[in-house]
C-alpha cells in the first residue's frame, strides 16, 4: 500500500505542479491534497522561481561549463609561474564541477514532471480518457519519486 506524502512533500509536488502546469492553484490543491488557501500561501514563495524553472538542463550545462571555461582562460592568461587558481577559485571550480555532475546526473522530479506533461499533452490529442488514466500513473509515480526525495 502506497504511504501518504507528508506536508514537505506535498508542498515540494504542490511547487513543481505550479512551475511546470497550467494548472489553477484550485486544481493543485485537489491533486496534492491539501487546502486552495494552503496552496495560494505557497505559492506567494515560488512566485520568483517561474523564470528560473524556464531554463532547461542544457542550458544550464551551458552556462555552467561557460563559467568553468572563462574561470580557466582567466587562470591561463596569468604570467607564467602565476597560472594556479587560487583557493577561492579552486573552490568555484569544485562547485562548478559539482553542479556539472549533478546536472548529468538521474533525472530529477522536475525533468519527469515536464516529461509526463509533454507525452500527456500528446496523449490528450489522441485519446482523453487514455490521457486521464496515465495522468494519474504519472502523479502516483511522481508521489513515489518525491518520497525518495525525502
């Protein structure tokens, strides 16, 4: 039997739903199981996120190994003998490898999020009442995924 989600959880599905849907706040809450009220307080927080959540993966592979190379050249275009990073650029750069690596990593609930909308929004072309069955397989198996998040 499937465990229920506690509060973080719900408000972490509450916050990709919101992102990544057109969803009312209203719809959100039936979804999540939580109140309208508790999902507009919310949301009041994740209002600066939306631009944020715009950019993809790739594009924030790009930027990152963009910063990562201009930290380089930096380095490089030192006179010979100075061309070391220092301690705080070698801390940059570990972060910046980090967050390479965590951007290539598995796919995260957001990535599968915007996944599941996209072969919806096919689905839902073809077949509506498929497209309700397998929404709610992918909001059962998100729930899942938000569970291992914890």
């Amino acid at each position: 039997m499937a465990q229920e989600l506690d509060n973080k959880q719900k408000k972490e599905w509450a916050k990709l739903l919101f992102l990544t849907t057109d969803l009312t706040q209203a719809e959100i809450a039936t979804k999540v199981g939580v109140s309208r009220i508790t999902v507009v307080r919310w949301a009041k927080e994740w209002e600066g996120l939306k631009l944020n959540f715009l950019q993809t993966r790739e594009a924030r592979i790009k930027s990152t190994l963009m910063q990562l190379n201009e930290l380089d050249e930096s380095i490089a275009a030192r006179e010979q003998g100075a061309r070391y990073p220092t301690a705080k650029e070698a801390d940059i750069r570990r972060k910046l490898t980090a967050d390479l690596e965590a951007l290539e990593q598995e796919a995260s609930v957001r990535d599968i999020v915007n996944v599941s909308r996209g072969i919806l929004d096919y689905i839902r072309g073809l077949d509506l009442e498929k497209a309700k069955i397998l929404s709610d397989y992918f909001d059962s198996y998100i729930q899942e995924r938000l569970k291992w998040v914890k």
